[in-house]
C-alpha cells in the first residue's frame, strides 16, 4: 500500500486552482494577479511568489468593479449570513447600502485589497481581505 502516492493523487484532484487579484482604486497602486492553489484535503494553500505576466491574465474586471464585487460579497457574509449590523458611529463609518447590497467604509477607496477569483466560475469574487 503506497499510502504517499494515494494522499499526492487526493490533494491533485482537489486542488482548486484560483488566482488572487492585489489591487486598489487608487491610481498610484498597480494591480497584480498571482496564482493561488488550494487543496482542502492537504489543507494547504500556496500562493505564487511572483505575479503572472498581464499578457497570461484577462480579467475582464476594473479595479471598481472588483471593489464593488468584495463590498457585495462582504454584505452577503456579515450582514445577510452573521446578521451584523455594523456602528455606523465608529472610526472607520461603517456604512450599509441595502439597496444596493453592499458594505463599505471610509477606507475602501485607499486600501490594498486582495481578491480571489476562481477562473472557472464567472461569478466573481469567492474571497477578499483588505
């Protein structure tokens, strides 16, 4: 029984190849795509050292339209799934737009954001931090 061969071959096959987008909306930041892989059975995650080259990358996203897909997806967690309704009156002016679903703060527009994409899925940002 070649138990090291049959672990290789679970962690290949559940690898989730992604790529992690680090952007900002500030002009002076310029964005940069690695490749992400992870494998839930391995529990590891591993990110690329280096960006890929632009040419190898096609987002078909703006850096707004990224920040406005990790708002959603920041409203649909803590808000719709944990039921967190933010202080409005704290430093940051956590702000709720139920209209348009999104979950926002003074510092979104400055931030360094990271994004997680998954290429084989069209919908968009899986995961973001700021």
């Amino acid at each position: 029984m070649n138990s090291g061969k049959l672990s290789l071959e679970n962690t290949e096959k559940s690898a989730k190849k992604l790529i992690a987008v680090v952007f900002s909306v500030h002009p002076d930041v310029q964005t940069k795509v690695y490749s992400f892989v992870c494998s839930s059975i391995a529990q590891q995650v591993q990110l690329s050292s280096s960006p890929m080259p632009e040419s190898a990358v096609s987002l078909n996203m703006t850096d707004s339209q990224l920040l406005q897909q990790c708002r959603k997806l920041l409203y649909s967690v803590y808000f719709l799934e944990v039921g967190w309704c933010p202080n409005t009156k704290a430093h940051t002016q956590f702000e709720l737009r139920k209209q348009e679903q999104l979950f926002c703060d003074r510092y979104d527009e400055t931030a360094i954001w990271t994004a997680i994409l998954d290429p084989s899925d069209r919908s968009g940002v899986v995961a973001c931090m700021r």
